[in-house]
C-alpha cells in the first residue's frame, strides 16, 4: 500500500499527511489561469463591447450624473483602484465631467468604511477626481422606496444613488455560499440597501418551514429556484442599473477576466467563467476529504473559514468524515460570529437567527449543521480545542492525530479519500 505525501497550508506554514494513493478518488485543485498582462486595456475593451447593453459612452449621454457603486473595504481584493480610473476617463469621453460623477461605497449591513480606506479602495487618484460617500443602511432619511418583489420584500435604496441619472454596478464575481455567486445584483442588495430590506432578503435562507433549519436552495453555485438569489434579481429590476462591471480573479488573485454591460447578463457570463475557473468536477463525494484553506489569512479565524468547510463538506458523503487544516490564532473573533455559539440547542439557535438575521448567525450556525451530519476534525493550535468542541466539531494538533481519528470514525478499511488543498476557492462539482 504505498502513501502519497501532501502539504495543507496551515497559517503562514505547512502541515504533511501521508495518504494511501489507491484509496484516493479525487485531488480538487483551480483551474490554471493566465493573469490579464494590460488591465486598462481590458476594462476599455468590454466598456466599449459590452453584453446586453450599447457601450458605456452611448448608455450615458453629456450632461447625466453618475453614481458608481463599489464594494467595501471586506472586498479590497477586487482591486477597484484599478480599473474606475478608466470608467471615469470613458464617463468622461461621452461627455460627463468627473464633477457629475460620484462613487458610493456600499458595504450593505457592515460597518461604515473611513476616508482612509476609500483611498484603500478606489486609490488616491480617483479619491480627488470625484466625491466620494458611504452607504448607511440604518439611516432611514438616505433611503428612497423602490417597491415591494414577488416574495413580499419593501425595497429602500441609497436616496443619492436612486437619484442619479445612471447607476454603475461593479464589483468581483466568486462562488457565494448563500447566493450562489457573489457580484451583480448583490452591489444592490445588501450593498446599497436599507437594512429591513437585508433582513427580509436574507430570511429566504431559512427554511420556509420552522424548525427545519436552513433553506437547501440557497448554496453555492446554485441560481436556479435560490430564493435569496431571485429575491435579489427582483431588487435589482427595481433599482434599474444602467450599466454593470464586474472583475473574475485567477486562483493568485489577479485579474483573469473582466464582464462589462447588462447588469444581469453581464453577470450572469461572468458565473459561467468562475465556474470555469473554480468549479472542478469530481467523480463521486468520498467517505473521507481531506482539505485545506491554502493557510493565512484564509485560516485567520473560524468565520472565514465556513467556505472552506462548506466546500469540503459538498464533496464528503452523508455521514463522512472531513480532516481541515485551520491555524486559527484569531479563533473568537469576530465577536458577533463566535457570540452565536452559545445556544443549548439548534432549535433555540434558528429562532434566534430567524427573529435577528445575520451573516454572522446564518454561518455559525450552517457550520454546526454540518458538523452534525459529518464528523468535522479541525487541525488546529491546542488552545482553540475547548471552543472547537463547542461549536460541535472534533479538535487535533498534528495531521497524524486527525488522520487517526479520522480512521477511527469511518469504522473500516475500504474508504475513499479526496484531497482539497485550497478549498476555500475550488468548488467541487459532482459529475
């Protein structure tokens, strides 16, 4: 029986565990992707061949006024300072002076961003170019009614981005956990919604029928009969966005392609590229999957690490056994993520989520459901052991205890191994 030696990122190191190849089915691994070698030039590009829509410079006409929406400072690695620039300067071509042009940043129920993280975010040049502004979604005054969706959700949006004459979205597209990608209509709803209106959106990820837990339509990768998606996508027809663009990344978080146009068409072809990119076909979900972040700061805390755990748990069989890597030395924070583990019950805990929806809440308590249905063991420092258990999930210090947990919870010799060693980006796609 020989082993084959893997490396799990582990914080800013490496853990080894020495598998039995015959019993591996799967190894999860991105796409390669080559990186965009000129990016002003393939942002212009798709501004001016765009999907769904005519060119940016003949959607706008001299004289408009121009909101841009851009995420907030949790999505810097969108790298927007890169490419509004060139937004601005095709605004510009059309006849819009930058004086009618003004950036909302829009962090939907997160806190307010600081003057020095717009700079972050956008970059200096574009900071002193336009007016720039935060979105707040409490502030009731700044919120404008748009109308009421299909699903019985009142709709409140920035008051100052309602009233420009035209609406850019941007912002990157990946695989979301809850809307099954992120991008597109989400610069809408959350990011520039009032908070009722999150709080009604974001409810369809609890099942319609109490005590029953999470919405199963409401995972990664799915549109298709998502409530909160569609939900989402009825906003957005409300809010009436003139134009969208939006960035796709390579695994090393470069610009591997740009989507420009419609707001939801545009978007829509962007799902299809990350799912080309991130989403990996495997051939069967195995007894045993053994994954990994890729290390820090993916492992920084537990609450980035639910999309790694989620992942892996879509290619683990019912009842399974899943081994992840998660250094964790910010393991408690953030506090309004870890304060959520505190119910006796899982029952107590929905009603809760129900009564106050939070992004927070709706993880912690997704990642006690599947430690309910799968033994979790959690590779991390020995001092995170007592909260490990906790929140329902099995601790280890060293792969080789895991492993030997691991084997001990499947109960027999003729079990299946898949190795994710960066789970937190590869979505596995059942064939």
């Amino acid at each position: 029986m020989a082993d084959v030696v893997f490396e799990f990122g582990y914080g800013h190191g490496k853990m080894e565990l020495a598998l039995p190849e015959e019993k591996i089915i799967n190894n999860v691994l991105g796409k390669p992707c080559p990186a965009i070698a000129d990016v002003p030039a393939a942002v212009r590009d798709v501004l001016r061949n765009p999907i769904g829509t005519p060119p940016l410079q003949e959607v706008v006409k001299p004289g408009d006024t121009v909101a841009i929406v851009v995420s907030d400072i949790t999505r810097a690695w969108v790298k927007f300072d890169q490419f509004i620039p060139v937004i601005l300067d095709e605004l510009n071509e059309a006849g819009v002076p930058d004086q009618n042009v003004f950036v909302v940043v829009a962090p939907g129920a997160h806190r307010l961003n600081t003057k020095e993280e717009f700079v972050i975010l956008c970059g200096e040049t574009v900071c002193h170019r336009v007016e720039i502004y935060n979105h707040n979604c409490h502030d009731e005054k700044e919120l404008v009614y748009t109308g009421k969706t299909p699903g019985g959700v009142d709709c409140y949006i920035n008051r100052r981005v309602a009233e420009a004459d035209k609406m850019i979205l941007t912002g990157g597209i990946v695989h979301h956990l809850m809307a099954g990608f992120g991008g597109g209509r989400k610069a809408i709803l959350p990011g520039i919604s009032g908070f009722k209106t999150i709080q009604g959106n974001h409810l369809f990820c609890m099942n319609k029928e109490v005590g029953k837990g999470l919405n199963p339509n409401c995972v990664s990768r799915k549109l298709e009969g998502n409530e909160m998606h569609e939900d989402m996508v009825e906003q957005a027809k409300l809010a009436k966005p003139a134009f969208l663009l939006n960035a796709i990344f390579t695994p090393e978080n470069n610009f591997a392609r740009f989507v420009a146009g419609h707001w939801n068409e545009a978007w829509l072809a962007g799902t299809k590229m990350v799912d080309e990119i991130y989403g990996v076909t495997i051939s069967a979900q195995a007894d045993l999957v053994v994954a990994s972040s890729g290390g820090f700061p993916k492992d920084i805390n537990l609450y980035q690490g639910v999309k790694t755990i989620d992942n892996a748990y879509m290619a683990t069989k019912p009842g399974g056994v899943i081994i992840c890597f998660l250094e964790l030395p910010d393991i408690m924070e953030p506090a309004e993520f870890s304060d959520w583990f505190k119910f006796p019950t899982m029952l107590e805990h929905e009603m809760a989520l129900r009564k106050n929806f939070t992004i927070p809440g709706f993880l912690a308590y997704k990642l006690l459901d599947i430690a309910r249905q799968v033994s979790l063991i959690i590779v991390t420092k020995e001092e995170n052991a007592d909260f490990i258990r906790k929140a329902g999930m099995i601790p280890a210090v060293t792969a080789e205890e895991a492993f030997a947990i691991a084997k001990e919870k499947l109960g027999k010799e003729d079990y299946t191994i898949t190795i994710m060693t960066a789970s937190a980006n590869t979505v596995p796609v059942l064939e």
